[in-house]
C-alpha cells in the first residue's frame, strides 16, 4: 500500500508539473499560436477545395464521398488522441528514469561510503601484513620450478629461471588482483581477490644468462604464449610449489659471472643483405636446443628467446671465419655390445646447420691410421647429402670425432659417456634411484652388419628431463627407467618412466647399499604385517571357539541356544534368565555377526599383502596355513549361521 500510495504521489506531481508548464506555455505562446492556427485553417480549406475539385473528376457518386471524408476526419481525430496519450507515456517514463537514477546515485554513493568505512580496518590489517611479508621475502633470490621442489633438491638440478622477489600486494574491493593465466574466482558472477599475491622479477634463465628487460624489448606487447613476461604473480599459498627460496650461499652459486650473462652470437655473412649464419655462441656449455636465434631483422636487432623463460640479453659479433664450434666437444653415449660392436645409443654437437649427417667407421683390427685417407674421406651418403661428422671406433672404444667443413676434415674433442648395462642402478638429477631397462638401438658400428633388437621405450617421458642439446632426430635417445626409491623413501608399486640417456648416472656403491639396506627392510615390514595379521586371525578364531563353548554351557541355566552370543532367550520358565545371559554376553563380546565381518576383513587384508610379497619375490606365508585360516574361518560363519 504504501508504494502504491507513493507512485499516485509521484503521477500527480508529474501531472502538476506538467500541468503547470503547459498554463506558463500557453500564455507565453498564445498569440503566435492563434495566427498559426488561423493560417492553418485557411490552409486547410483551401486544400479540401482543391482535393474536392479533383476528386470531382473522377465521377465518384456524392455519398461515397462524404462517406469517405467522415472516415478520415475519424481517422485523423483517433490517431490524434492514441498519440497524445503515447506522448504522454513516454513523458512519465522520462521522469521516473530521471528519478530512478537519482536514486540509484544516491544508493551507490551510500555503498561507497559504507564500503570503505568497513573494509579500510581490513586493508589496513593487510597492509601491515604485506609490509611484514616485504620484509622477509623482497629481496631474495629464488628459483621457479615446473613442479614442486624437494627440499633434498640441490638448486642447480632445478629446471628454472632465477628470480628476485620484488613486492607483495593483495587486491581491494574495487581494484581486485589475480595471478595471470590463472581462472579468475568468481562469487554471484563478481570477481573478488586471489589472496596475497608475490611478484617474482626474472633476473637470469635457467643457464644463467640474464633475462631482457621489458623496457628494452620491442616486442613486449606482442607477445601472447607469455612466457616473455619479466615479472611473474603467485599467490602467497602457491608459493612453496612453484618456487625454491635460495639461501645467500645458493643465491651466489647460482649467478654467473658478469661477464657470462650476455648470449654471444658470433656470426658470418650478412654482407650486401646476404643471409647471416651463426657460427659460434658463448659462454660455452650452452644447448643451442633451447634458444632460438633471430636475425630477421638483421645482425644490429639480434634476438635470442629461451624457449620456455623468455626473451635474453644477447649481442652479436662478427666471425673472422664460418666454424663449428671447435672447442665444445661433441658427447657421445654409447654401450659395448661385444669388442667388435659399439652401439652409439646418442650423440650430443654444437651445430647451427639445419641438416648434419653423420656417418660411423670401425677400425678394430685393422691398421688403418686415424688420418689415413680411408679414415678422413667424407663422402656424399645414398641420398647425395654431404657428411658433416664421422665417429671412429678402435677397440670398442671411440677414437676420434671428425667434421667436414669448408671442404677441410678437422678432429673435434669428445667425451664418451659409457652407459650402463641393463638392470643396473641409475640415479636422475632429482636424486631418484631407478633400475635401468633395455638400451635402444642407436649407431650400431660394427666390422660387420648386425641387427640389434630396436627396444624402443615403452614408458611415457619423465617431466622436467630434456635432452641436452641438438642430437640427431633418428635417435631420440630415451631409455627406459623403474623409479625404485625418490625422496629417501621406497616407491611401489615402481614408477615406469623413460628419461633421456643424459639423464642417467650410474649409482655409487654407498647409494646401493644405503638402497638394498632400506629394501631389506621394507620387506621384513611387508612380511611381519602378513604375519601379523595371520596371527590376529587366529587369535579371533581361537577367542570365538573358547567363547562358543562357554555360550552353549549357559544357555542351560538360562534356557538359552545359542552359540558364542547367549543372545537368545529360553522357551518357557527360563526366559528371564536367558535375557540376563543375552545382555552379559554383548557387554563383554562381539555378536557372530560382527566376528564373522572381522574375519573376513582381516583376511581380505592378508590376501592382500600375500599378493604383494609375491611380486616383492619375498617369502610370504605357506599355502597350508593359508589354508587352515580360510576353513577355520568358513567353519565359524557355518556355525554362527546355522547354530
């Protein structure tokens, strides 16, 4: 009643209103308006004269005429009043929406007030609490991770960007925050705030070279994968997943030389706007496989972008000559077959060019001198590609590398990474322990041809391994791993993986019998449970046997016939006495019911760790008394049932 009592006070005041303006109207505008409608009227005759004369000529019968100017004067006077009242209409609609936005103002200026007369304690609290994080946290060096990092971990086998923490905020009622490529939270279909969020500024990736700026990087605003963002936000509660805090002794370990924190492209070419080829990169130890190198725009707008952290400062020089990169050496992983067969599971060079093909000499047994002409003749393969390298094998034993280039043949260092036999003991970077599978076939180099089993691995890749430089793509130098033991506890069922071969180092003789102490032991656990609960079931059985037989002897001064329980009352005179033995015996034992669920439970348990002490290949418990515990406990649910 009352907002129907304030619309009619709000109609008539628009009626006032309107009324009033219309007399101040009217007698302002009378006389114009009386010479107008005059001239209207005269108007107006003048043309239904000559409309009449008109229609005159078309031979019209009188009565149809006049019947037809009544219907338009009708016609004219209805219209009239319909769009009288619809300007009318829309007139009041005006008013109210004038009138509702005053009071929708009003309203949000109160909330406003309201708002920040609530929320400014809180924020205040949050500022205070930013300010107390800011003093801990901005200012140190920390290392971003892919997954989260153990504490076991040493900071260098962590596969992420350096970054310096440099603020903590939280967002606000009206200028709510939240961590990038994130989802946003939503309550009622309004954002609200993530929380506590930590800025991270990315000063170096992850080989050290420092990050580019986004002040200086041309290409900031155009980048959409954003992996080229300098600055990264984390919610405070995600921060120990995401992020390992280095101690001041890590933080110095860490950073590289000033002098090594610039990528160094040394070039050929781009003479007369000829291509510009790379020849060399520096500091050494770099993979070219995880940068891409760009001159489009020339050797003066060098950019080189980490593939996963971003965009680096880099600077381009001018090579006196095209070359390989003679002092990296090339690593090569490799496994002895046999003294006459080496099986080169992966090959690891620093070389720019798109297509290098390699090819593989044996000389054992031979006399043949390793700058023999046989041995340096670098000849086109079937497809007419010319080779790039050359590994010579001696007594199953890499002797030199070679590579071809402007028509010369040059040694070039090596390393070679003796793999480790299959079924051997390996550790990763993360300090886990694995037993190695079968290695791939890779560059079989034989005296003579042979066809070693392909073993291809099996698992899916380990995440946060990658190979460690340009490899060729035939051989893709995954091997398969059983992950036995991570984070000083024992992992199984196994964890199957394949990680690459540079990934793997042969495990120590304390690390193995640290391993083989601790498996002793998680076998004798395994197998005192199973024993335990053996003896827990036959302990059930042997207290419901004794418990059975006492039952039956008291149901006779009760009246009872039950078996274990006394639950039962007696037939006639007895039954009181049978109901007094009832609630004894379920105050001081289970029902058979309850017995028999236990057993069954228990030895669904035992199963259980019977069929994981046969995969262990441990010694389990013997079929006789496996037997026994399953007719004793058949037995006992035949007898509860039936009585």
């Amino acid at each position: 009643e009352d907002e129907e009592d304030e619309d009619e006070d709000e109609e008539e005041e628009i009626h006032a209103v309107r009324g009033a303006a219309a007399a101040s109207s009217a007698s302002a505008l009378a006389p114009p308006l009386q010479r107008s409608a005059e001239v209207g009227e005269i108007a107006a005759s003048r043309l239904s004269a000559a409309q009449a004369a008109i229609t005159e000529a078309l031979g019209l019968p009188q009565e149809l005429l006049e019947c037809l100017a009544r219907w338009e004067r009708e016609q004219a006077a209805a219209e009239g009043q319909w769009r009288l009242k619809q300007s009318r209409m829309y007139l009041e609609f005006e008013e109210r929406k004038r009138r509702l936005q005053e009071q929708q103002m009003g309203q949000r200026k109160k909330l406003r007030e309201s708002c920040d007369a609530a929320l400014r304690p809180l924020y205040a609290e949050g500022a205070a609490v930013c300010s107390e994080l800011e003093r801990l946290l901005v200012g140190r060096l920390c290392r971003l991770c892919e997954h989260a990092p153990a504490a076991a971990v040493p900071q260098q086998m962590l596969p992420g960007p350096l970054a310096r923490v440099s603020a903590v905020s939280f967002g606000q009622f009206e200028s709510p925050l939240r961590a990038p490529g994130g989802p946003s939270r939503v309550l009622g279909a309004v954002p609200v705030s993530a929380g506590i969020l930590v800025t991270l500024s990315k000063i170096c990736d992850r080989n050290g070279i420092a990050m580019l700026p986004a002040s200086d990087d041309p290409l900031a605003g155009f980048s959409r994968s954003g992996r080229g963002a300098t600055e990264v936000k984390l919610p405070l509660r995600l921060l120990g997943a995401r992020v390992k805090l280095l101690t001041e002794a890590e933080a110095q370990a860490a950073q590289r030389p000033a002098d090594q924190r610039t990528f160094v492209v040394r070039y050929a070419g781009g003479e007369h706007g000829g291509p510009v080829e790379p020849v060399q990169i520096l500091p050494e130890g770099i993979s070219l496989a995880e940068y891409d190198i760009s001159f489009a725009a020339g050797a003066a707008a060098l950019r080189v972008e980490h593939r996963t952290d971003g965009p680096v400062r880099c600077r381009a020089e001018p090579a006196a000559q095209k070359q390989v990169f003679a002092s990296s050496p090339v690593e090569l992983y490799t496994q002895e077959v046999d003294p006459e067969t080496h099986n080169i599971v992966q090959v690891y060079f620093s070389d720019l060019r798109d297509q290098v093909a390699v090819d593989v000499l044996n000389l054992t047994g031979t006399d043949t001198a390793l700058d023999g002409p046989e041995t340096c003749s670098f000849e086109s393969d079937a497809t007419g590609t010319a080779l790039n390298y050359k590994i010579v094998v001696r007594d199953a034993a890499v002797a030199a590398v070679l590579y071809q280039e402007d028509g010369r043949v040059r040694p070039s260092p090596f390393v070679e990474h003796r793999l480790p036999a299959a079924g051997s003991f390996v550790t990763l970077p993360d300090g886990a322990l694995g037993r190695l599978g079968q290695l791939p076939r890779g560059l079989v180099v034989a005296r003579e041809p042979r066809d070693l089993p392909e073993h291809p691995p099996q698992w899916a890749p380990a995440p946060g391994l990658r190979p460690k430089g340009k490899h060729p793509a035939e051989l893709p130098g995954l091997v398969d791993v059983s992950i036995v033991q991570r984070g000083g506890a024992v992992v199984w069922p196994h964890h199957e993986c394949s990680v690459p071969v540079c990934a793997i180092t042969a495990a120590d003789s304390a690390r193995l019998r640290q391993w083989h102490a601790q498996w002793d032991a998680h076998l004798r656990a395994r197998s005192a449970e199973a024993e335990g609960l053996a003896v827990q079931i036959e302990e059930l059985l042997a207290r419901s046997k004794a418990a059975g037989g006492s039952g039956r002897g008291s149901s006779s001064n009760g009246g009872g016939a039950a078996v274990g329980n006394g639950s039962s009352g007696g037939n006639g005179e007895g039954g009181e006495g049978g109901e007094g033995g009832g609630e004894n015996g379920a105050e001081t034992r289970p029902s058979a019911k309850e017995v028999v669920s236990e057993l069954t439970e228990t030895y669904g348990r035992l199963e259980e760790a019977q069929r994981e002490l046969l995969e262990l290949q441990a010694e389990g418990l013997s079929e006789e008394r496996l037997a026994s515990l399953q007719r004793g406990i058949q037995r006992y649910a035949a007898l509860a049932r039936f009585g």
